[in-house]
C-alpha cells in the first residue's frame, strides 16, 4: 500500500481508487470490444488485491506510461492480475462480453470509486481543519 503518510487510512484510500481505476479501464474495455469478433471479456480481482496490498504494506506496481506522468511521490503502483473471464459465455462470433453485465459492474466500480473519493475528501478536510482552525486556544 503506498505511503499515505502518518496516516494508513489515506494510503489504502490512496490504493482502492488506483484499483478501482484499474478495474474501470478493464470493465470500459470489454464494452467497448462487445461487437469485437473473438474478443474474450477480461476481469480483474480487485478485493484479493487490495487485501494484499493492506496486509503486505508494501506498494503494488503501476506503470509509468511517458515521463512525467506519476512522478515517484505520487505513485501507489498497480499491477492487479487481469484474466479471461471464465464467466463469460460465447457467442457465435467467439464473443463472451455480455453488455448488461459489464454496464453493471461499471456502475458497481463507479459508485464505489466514488464512495471512495467522497470519505477520502472528508479525510483531507478533518486534517485541513485541525491544522487551521483545530487547535483551540493559541
């Protein structure tokens, strides 16, 4: 898990978002390849992840796309295993993306990236307001 700090909250906060964009590029890349001749559906296991990542303390990878992107203070690096989805059914055309379900899963993902974001905002202002106006008589 990367470094939040003094604070552990942040950093897996910090590590669930990375995950969960993660697991968005993989949900919005099966739609996107729904009409794809022979395109088999992917997915990603973010909780044995994620959970990995807490009990290990250590960072998981992320790749550094072009530099200067994700300069080594701001990386929680991500490299969750992605993998055929053996869930999915073929169609005639060698397909397994099922639509219906993979908008599903996106708006899961989403709504918990948010969830995510939202106590992560409420985090940051609980810190910003003991550092400001916190310290009670001066």
């Amino acid at each position: 898990m990367a470094d939040g700090g003094f604070d552990p909250i942040i950093g897996a906060l910090n590590t669930s978002l990375n995950l969960r964009l993660a697991n968005q590029n993989v949900i919005s890349s099966n739609i996107a390849n729904a009409d794809t001749p022979g395109y088999k559906s992917k997915a990603m296991e973010f909780e044995q992840t994620f959970r990995n990542a807490l009990h290990s303390g250590g960072p998981i990878q992320v790749e550094q796309t072009a530099q200067g992107h994700l300069g080594p203070h701001m990386t929680d690096p991500v490299h969750p295993e992605i993998y055929d989805d053996p869930n999915g059914v073929e169609s005639l055309d060698g397909n397994t993306v099922d639509r219906s379900a993979e908008m599903a899963k996106l708006a899961e993902n989403q709504l918990l990236y948010d969830a995510s974001t939202e106590i992560l905002k409420r985090k940051l202002g609980m810190l910003k307001y003991a550092i400001s106006e916190g310290g009670g008589n001066r």
